[in-house]
C-alpha cells in the first residue's frame, strides 16, 4: 500500500468515528444561548448504565437502586442529594397547600379528619 492509500484510511476511519461519535451525543441550543445536552439520550444512557450493572431485575428494583445511589451523596458529589431534596420539600408544600388542606376537612366525613 502506498501511503496516499494509508493516508486516506485513516482519514475515512477517523471521519466515522466522528460522525458516530456526533450520532451519540446530540446537543440543542439553548434559550440563553448555552449548550445542553439532550435529556433523552441522557435518561436512555443511565436507565442502560443500570440495567447493565443490575440485569435481570425489576424495573422497580433497578429505580430503587438508583435513588439509593443519589441518596448516597456519592453521584455528582452529594449535588444529587441537595436536589432531591428540594425537590421532595416542592412536592410537600403541594401537597399541603393551605387550600387543599382546607377543602380535604371540608369535604371529609366528621371525625375523619
């Protein structure tokens, strides 16, 4: 093989170990102008990541396995956790808004509440 050949090898390989590479991580712009990354590719890479290190288990256990590791403080270094747990302390105050609370004692039988 003469080295235009060589050359033009590896020019081919390296171009499609690109485009796959363009392939697997898809970005969109953001409003502000930022890159972020696709949230559907980034949710099939970990629900694969863990179906790969827990296979033949259920898709609740799997869940639960995960949620065990971000209450762990030991993914994102304990950025996971903090999340969480704003996230559940946004879904309490739902849940317990002033009105709701109201209209589930007015709506209940006596006593009951």
């Amino acid at each position: 093989m003469s080295e235009s050949e060589t050359s033009k090898k590896q020019l081919k390989s390296a171009q499609s170990m690109l485009s796959n590479l363009r392939k697997q991580t898809v970005f969109e712009e953001g409003e502000k102008g930022c890159v972020e990354p696709d949230m559907k590719l980034l949710c099939r890479n970990v629900e694969k990541a863990v179906s790969a290190s827990l296979p033949g288990r259920r898709t609740m256990n799997k869940a639960a396995a995960l949620m065990k590791a971000i209450e762990s403080s030991m993914l994102f270094n304990g950025e996971c956790e903090v999340m969480l747990q704003e996230v559940k302390r946004l879904h309490i105050r739902n849940v317990f808004k002033e009105w709701k609370v109201l209209k589930a004692y007015d709506c209940s039988s006596i006593g009951a509440f």
